[in-house]
C-alpha cells in the first residue's frame, strides 16, 4: 500500500489542487436562485416544506479568527448576522443598536457544518427494530420510497449532532437496495416534524448502492447476486424510467388526452434523467465508479457524489474530469472486502487531483465530531506531503457538502448575503480539545454550550435524560 501512495504522489504532485484560490470575504455571494419548485404530484404539492425561520435579534460576533471558508481567515474578525443573513464579514463591522454582541477572544467562526450523508431519523435511536427504518429491502429497486417517510424528528441523536455543529443533513435511505430511495435534505433544529425541517427548495437526492449490500441481500431471494446482476438491475430500471419519461414529457406539452397511469418507482428516476434530482451513489471500489459513470453516460444523467468512495484516490483524476464529488471517511476501512484498500489519504490526493473531497459521518457518533474527522485526514494528507490547506480542508465539511446538495449559493461558506448557518468554536475547529460553543441556524440560536436555555432536547428524553444544569 505505501509503494501504490508513493506513486500516486508523484503522478499527482503537479495536479491542480481545487478551492485553493482567495476570494475576498466581504464580495458578495452569488444570488441565491429561485428555490427549485417542490415535486408535484401531477399538478398538486407532494410533501411541502413548512420551514420557517426562527426569529432572532441580529448577532455581532467580534475579535474572533473568522474561517470564511472562501480562502480567508480573518484574525481577530467580526461577522454580522440579521435575519437569517450573513450581513458583513471583515476586520471591523459595526453592530446596530439592537445587535447581540458575541465576545469571540480566543475563538473560531466557521459556516454550519454540512453532513451529505446521514441516517439520523432513519435509523433513530435507541437502535432497536422499531427504529430500523432506512432499508425497504423488499426489492432490490424501490426508488418509490423517501427517507423523509421513515424520519422521526425526536430521534435523541438530533441535539448531540447539533452541539457538534451541524446545520444541515442529507438523510439517506440505507444501501441494501440497487436503487433505495430519496433523500432527505433537513435543516438541523428542533422540530415537530419532518416538514418543518426540510430545507426549501433543496433538490431530492437518489441513493444509489452498488457492490457487497445489494447483492448480499437479494443473493437468495431472486437476485442480484452478482456484480453483473447490479448493473443488469439499475439499466432494467432506467430504461422503464426512460419510457415513462417520454409519456410523461408528451402528455405535458399539450395535456391532451388522459395523463399516463403513474408509477412512482419510475417517477423517481424520471426526475434523476431530467436533471432535477441528484444521483448520491454508495460505491466503494475504483473500478465500480468507473462503471457506475459509464451507466450515467448510458442515460445521460449525472453522479452527483460517490459515497465512502474507499478507492476513490485510484481514480482521482476520472472523478475530477467527471465533476463528481465524492463523500469519503478520514480513516474508515478493512471492515469488509471491498473496502480492504482504504487509505488515509483519500481525500487529500483528490484534492490535489482537482477533485471535490467531502468529509461525510455516515454514523450518529461521528456527525458529532465532523471537525476532528476533516482534521485528520487534512493532516493524513500534510504529513504524506500534499500541501492541505486549513481552508480546504474547512471546504470537506462545509461548501463541498453544500455543492453536493445543490445549495453552494445558499450554504457553505462565511459571505454577505448567504444564509446564516453559523458556528462559533472554543479554540480552533482542527484540534480534538475544540467544541461547539454556539451554533446558529439560519440566524437562530439554535444550540448555546453555556446555555442551559439552549440545549435541545427531544420528548424521547424528557424523564429519561437529566436537562442541562439540573442537580439529578
């Protein structure tokens, strides 16, 4: 494995290395585009967003380093939040009369932490079989389903992942399916419901998985059980979604005539050939991307990511010629065969391949620590000799997650203009002794470390769990 690193080093040492460059934090972002229309069901709302935001008095936060995630930081910084927007970032802002001022001495800022790839709600715990709700695996293709149908919104992991500095999740279905289902992109905050948590307008994901799980699981109940038998399954199901596509478009331009009988399974998958849904695809060995793309070309959509993508630096430079992402541990592998050749450098060398790496949890105990898991693989990449930035390595867990969502002009990064998803860190956000001291969402204070009034709690934990300050 070191002789395999030590060549790709030298093969990649002279790539492009992406998210490098410096852009001034007080420009402003780039408009934020209309919001993309909730699916309908044929000319009816499915499942609307009733997002709102919380209110909150503006918040000055000063003599902080500011981490914009844009290629500056700013010591000793102020950042200027008013309703639900990042109003200014610099040296020096003034606070209107009305602000919160935030004493930031000794402290980092950095944009809310964005996880791609979450089973929070889904596999809600404690963990037992009630809970178990990411995986319809009754079919290998059940694109019919939505993860935002099994999420249950008082899952007690929800505030743990929030004191650790999350602001938005896409909640997944789980990976024993070919084709498994939409997404769920959520605000992370308290909330009663699922509606009130989707973020609005944010694009459905569709995961996808192939290699081991599928064919493990359906081996003895009719099939896949083979790699072959993966790729003959989602070409089988693309090519009934391309023929619904086609009623579809057709009854749409004239409405003339009876509409085609729905199908909701193909539904979901004519949104992924007309562009409006984004592919999130489980894949971990090289040469299975490498198929998975040639499929995309087939039908002519686009991977958005590739998730665990253990193999992904063997590939790095097909990935980044792609434009597809991919949603990587820091050191996660060997715990089944075909993540047996992970490397600590993983995302490094396809940040220096030009690549978009993303840092992703992909579990309720590591979400809560998404800063130290971009930390180590920053410093896997530096000690191997890849010159990590401390700003890409910020971009792993903020505005390349943000990309992969389709809200990089929303989220993601410390700008005028852009919503105010914002952290404030008790030391530097890369060391392991660091926590969450603030947390806003959206200009909200959604979660406050000295605060007792602003540690959530979800009803599962009310009369089990002691509240924050209490003697018991």
């Amino acid at each position: 494995m070191r002789s395999l690193l030590s060549l790709l080093l030298a093969l990649t040492g002279a790539c492009a290395s992406a998210g490098g460059g410096t852009r001034p934090a007080q420009a402003p972002a780039p408009a934020a585009p209309a919001a993309t229309p909730e699916s309908t069901s044929v000319a009816r709302p499915q499942y609307p967003s009733t997002y709102a935001r919380h209110p909150n008095p503006p918040v000055l936060i000063r003599n902080a380093t500011i981490m914009t995630a844009t290629g500056q930081e700013i010591p000793n910084g102020s950042i200027l939040l008013k309703d639900g927007r990042i109003v200014a970032v610099g040296a020096k802002v003034d606070a209107p009369t009305d602000a919160v001022v935030v004493d930031g001495t000794g402290r980092y800022v950095t944009p809310g932490l964005i996880d791609d790839h979450s089973h929070l709600g889904v596999y809600a715990a404690p963990g037992t079989d009630a809970e178990s709700d990411g995986n319809e695996a009754t079919n290998p293709v059940t694109a019919e389903v939505w993860a935002e149908h099994s999420f249950w919104p008082q899952d007690p992991q929800i505030p743990l992942a929030i004191a650790g500095g999350i602001t938005t999740i896409q909640a997944l279905p789980g990976s024993a399916n070919l084709i498994g289902g939409r997404s769920a992109v959520l605000k992370l905050i308290p909330a009663r419901t699922v509606q009130e948590m989707k973020f609005p307008g944010a694009r459905y994901g569709l995961k996808m998985a192939c290699g081991e799980n599928p064919k493990r699981v359906y081996r003895m109940r009719g099939g896949p059980s083979t790699r072959m038998g993966n790729m003959a399954g989602y070409r089988a199901a693309f090519i009934q979604a391309e023929s619904y596509r086609r009623k579809w478009d057709a009854w749409n331009k004239d409405h003339k005539g009876d509409p085609p009988e729905r199908n909701l399974r193909s539904e979901s998958l004519a949104e992924v050939l007309r562009g409006n849904m984004y592919v999130q695809n489980h894949c971990y060995r090289a040469d299975e991307m490498a198929q998975m793309l040639d499929l995309a070309h087939e039908f002519g959509f686009k991977i958005r990511s590739f998730h665990h993508a253990v193999e992904s630096y063997k590939i790095a430079d097909l990935l980044a010629k792609e434009g597809t992402s991919v949603s990587v541990w820091a050191d996660w592998w060997g715990f089944k065969e075909e993540a047996m050749d992970g490397i600590q450098q993983n995302a490094a060398l396809n940040q220096q391949a030009g690549g978009r790496p993303i840092i992703h949890s992909d579990d309720p105990g590591g979400i809560q620590r998404l800063n130290q898991e971009a930390a180590k693989a920053m410093y896997a990449g530096q000690r191997s000799g890849i010159p990590i930035t401390r700003d890409q390595a910020l971009r792993w867990i903020t505005a390349n997650p943000a990309w992969a969502l389709g809200l990089d002009s929303i989220v993601g990064t410390l700008e005028p203009g852009k919503m105010a998803d914002v952290v404030v860190w008790s030391g530097d956000p890369f060391s392991v002794y660091s926590k969450a001291v603030q947390v806003y969402n959206d200009g909200w204070l959604a979660y406050d470390r000295t605060d007792p009034a602003h540690q959530p709690r979800t009803d599962f934990e009310l009369g089990e769990v002691p509240a924050p300050g209490s003697d018991r």
